[in-house]
C-alpha cells in the first residue's frame, strides 16, 4: 500500500491540511476536521509528519501575509487526463490575476467546455497551489467555489485582486485583473 504523509498548517483562515507522497504534494485542503480530511487519503497508508511540510508551510505563511508566491514544489497530480490539464492550466494563472472557465477550455484546447472545466476546478485537490479562487465566471461574476464565496473573496483580496472600499463593483475589478 502506498504510503500518504500529512499534517495540518496553521493559516489565518485556519488549519489547512497537506498531504504528499513520496512524488509530492496530494492534497492541501482548506480548514474541516481532521476526520473528513483522513478519508480523502483512503487507499493510503496515512502517517502524520509534519518535517516534510515545512518550505510548503513557509510558502503559506509567506502567501497570507499578501507576497506573491511561486509554489515551485513538487505535486503528485491524481485525476483524468482532463482534470489534470486543467489543474496544469490553473497553475499558470499569475498571483493577483483571474482567468475564466471558458479561457481555461481554450488553453487545454477544449473551447467550449467551460462546465466540463468548472466540474475539474471543483474538484481541485490541491488548493491555493493549484490557485481554483483565480478562476470566475466570464461576466465578471466570481462564480461558486466550494469552500464558500466569502473565503474566494479574502483569497483575492490577499492577492489585491478585490479591494474593499473599491468605487469599482466587483466584477469590474475581476475583470481588471483578467488574464490571459
């Protein structure tokens, strides 16, 4: 059986649990009890070790405090072809920009495939790294995101994306910070 290393870190939004094989990161997951987090690793053997997540836990640290964060550390990506592509696409999304679902169909070469993406995003196992919050709907709207709309909203404020206060709504300010 293989072998599933995790633990949890401390963030400002509360713990964030991280799991990696000997590839790399699997799963970084926002804040639920530990339990919850345990059975996403089912067909693991799971050991709790926190040495192997300390340059992940310094890149977080460095992340929430608002610095943009290249997260230049190994992932063992788990899914179809399909999703995979799509967690790859999401990668290149740059700190304090968005991308779109349809944007996203277009770069794995898919074009109107924007739902079979929003399904992939869902399904992200590896939060933040994988940065699903840059992704929003192509009018602006910040779309879904499974951990709640609000947590999107800090994330891309933390990014500048989103500015309280801003005269623009926000959508216009999703749209400011489109990118590709």
């Amino acid at each position: 059986m293989e072998r599933a290393y995790y633990t949890g870190i401390e963030t400002p939004i509360g713990v964030l649990w991280a799991a990696s094989t000997d590839e790399g990161l699997l799963r970084l997951a926002f804040p639920r009890p530990r339990e919850v987090f345990l059975e996403s690793l089912q067909g693991f053997e799971v050991v709790e070790e926190s040495e192997r997540f300390e340059e992940l836990s310094i890149l977080l640290g460095e992340y929430f405090e608002g610095h943009p964060v290249d997260f230049d550390i190994p992932i063992d990506l788990r899914g179809t072809e399909f999703q995979r592509a799509v967690w790859e696409a999401m990668r290149r999304i740059p700190y304090g920009r968005v991308s779109t679902y349809g944007r996203i169909a277009e770069m794995v070469s898919r074009p109107g495939a924007a739902r079979a993406v929003g399904n992939a995003v869902a399904r992200n196992p590896i939060v933040i790294v994988i940065p699903c919050h840059r992704v929003v709907r192509s009018n602006g709207d910040i779309g879904e995101f499974s951990s709640g709309v609000e947590l999107k909203r800090r994330l891309l404020s933390i990014e500048g994306v989103l500015e309280a206060g801003s005269e623009l709504s926000e959508r216009r300010q999703l749209l400011s910070h489109l990118w590709p």
